[in-house]
C-alpha cells in the first residue's frame, strides 16, 4: 500500500499539466487531482490518463476564493494515506528527497510534518535551467515547544507549504483555511503554516524535496498587483488574531513576532557559488537537474 498522497489543486493552466504528469507520477504514491478549472481543457488531459492511482475529481469551478478553500479541504478527506503533500502543476517533485523524508516521518512518530530544500528551475525556450539551489533552510524553526516554532516562523518566515504531512494534521490546516477564507489568496500559506505548527511538530530535513518553477509568468504572485500585496498585509495581522484566539496564544507576543521579522539566509562560501553559477548557465534535462541536486546535496 503507498503512504504518501500526491494533491494537485487546478485551477487552468492546462499548458503546465502534461509537463507536471510527465515529470511527477510515480506508481509508489497516490494522486488526487482536484480541478476547479474555469475551462475544460485540463479535464481532457486527464480523460486520457488511467491509473488506479490516481483521481482525477471535475468539481465546481473556482468562482471565488472560498472556492478553492473548500475544493481543497473537501479533497483531503479522501485522502486514505497516512501523509500527504501539496504541489502545484508548474512544479515538480524530488522522489529521492521526498522518500527520504517520508523514511523519516514513518520511523519517527513525534514528527508531524517534514520538509527538505526548496530548489527552482526555469523553463525557457523548451530548455530547463537550475535557477536556485537548495534554497528556503526551515532548520531554525525546529523546537519542540509549539509556541516557539510559531515563534521562529513568524520572526524569519520561510515556505513551509510544500511539506509533507500526516493527513490528520494538513485535514485541520485547511478546515482552518476554510473557516477564516483569507480575502487575499495569497496569504493562504501563512495560514496553513500557522494553523500547522501550532498543531504539529515540524522537521527539517538536509535534501531537496521540491523544485520551483522560478520564472512562472502565470504563477498567483506574478499576478497580484502591487496594490493588492500591500492591502493583503493588513490581513495577516486578522490571521494572526484568528489563530491566537482559537488556540488560546498569547496574541501581543505573535504580533511582537511578527513586527520583529526579517527574512535571514546563510551566505554560501566562494566555491560553492562558483560551482554552482557553471550549472546554472548550462540548459539541462528535468531528469539531470535532480540528478546534479542529489548529487551536489553535499554543498549547504
């Protein structure tokens, strides 16, 4: 029996699907593809794919953002594996990383959800390129006190959303992201990230589990304009509010976090950067940019 479920959100880009199948399926993990699509071109695609698998579920289209909160939630409850993991269909998965971790999480009951590396790839003229390496370190968000990881994340923000997680923790995540329906999309992983840590233990693994794709023209935040970030800043202080009421926090602290954060990364040394600049020039298969982040999983 697989472990791990595979959750696809679509919402068109239909360009991107075939690439995400091709480069993502894998017959050790299950799928759930959830398709709120304005058009019917995605549906197409997966008309002509059969696997027992994966499930490919036409549901009402994305109208509004509650829409989409609920089409997500909805689908995790059908989820039958004990840990899954969210992806977008631009994006693809590391299976070695991603098993490593899934080793991990199954051996280690204390772990609620884990999460490798992020690393990016841009696509271009028909040609992938390495674009980040090993980026989006969680470490210093590990602690077993759940306050203190709520504490960390908040001061030194990181992407925590492409974790993979024990379904009964990323069911709540969303019955959360449900029940507040952020007004702004793009602070759903905010929510997601808080209403997780305070509800599990999170875990940093040294791999790459996901790669980006880093120059998306079609990508949610490309989209948003800058009006529209800034109004959205004003939310994540609601959510925070949310969050501490509900789960009884000391809401002052959070917003001392919060006002304290400044995003902080650790400088690579020369070689490194020198190796991996080479890289990056040179256009690459999708199977040979996982072959160099699993080789080169050495270099911090």
């Amino acid at each position: 029996m697989n472990k791990l479920t595979i959750l696809l959100s679509l919402k068109d880009r239909s360009e991107e699907t075939e690439k995400w199948y091709k480069n993502n399926y894998h017959k050790n993990f299950n799928y759930i593809i959830a398709d709120g699509s304005m058009g019917n071109e995605n549906q197409k695609i997966f008309s002509k794919i059969s696997h027992q698998n994966l499930i490919y579920l036409r549901i009402n289209k994305d109208m509004a953002y509650h829409d989409y909160y609920k089409k997500v939630y909805d689908a995790s409850l059908m989820i039958k594996t004990p840990f899954v993991m969210q992806v977008d269909n631009d994006d693809v998965i590391n299976f070695l990383g991603v098993n490593e971790c899934l080793n991990k999480i199954n051996q280690d009951k204390s772990i609620s959800f884990i999460s490798g590396h992020i690393s990016g790839f841009n696509y271009k003229n028909r040609k992938y390129y390495l674009s980040d390496f090993k980026e989006n370190n969680c470490n210093h968000i590990l602690n077993n006190n759940n306050f203190n990881q709520i504490e960390n994340y908040l001061k030194n923000y990181r992407i925590i959303w492409y974790s993979i997680y024990r379904t009964e923790l990323f069911q709540k995540a969303w019955d959360d992201c449900v029940q507040f329906s952020c007004k702004h999309v793009i602070n759903t992983e905010f929510m997601h990230g808080l209403s997780s840590l305070i509800n599990g233990k999170f875990y940093f693994y040294n791999n790459t589990t996901y790669i980006r794709n880093t120059n998306q023209s079609n990508s949610i935040y490309r989209k948003t304009s800058l009006e529209e970030i800034k109004k959205s800043k004003n939310e994540l202080f609601k959510i925070i509010n949310y969050i501490s009421e509900k789960y009884n926090l000391d809401k002052n602290k959070l917003f001392d976090f919060h006002n304290k954060r400044k995003i902080i990364y650790k400088r690579r040394n020369i070689l490194s950067r020198i190796v991996l600049t080479l890289i990056r020039k040179k256009h690459l298969s999708m199977n040979q940019i996982i072959y160099v982040l699993n080789k080169l999983n050495f270099i911090s």
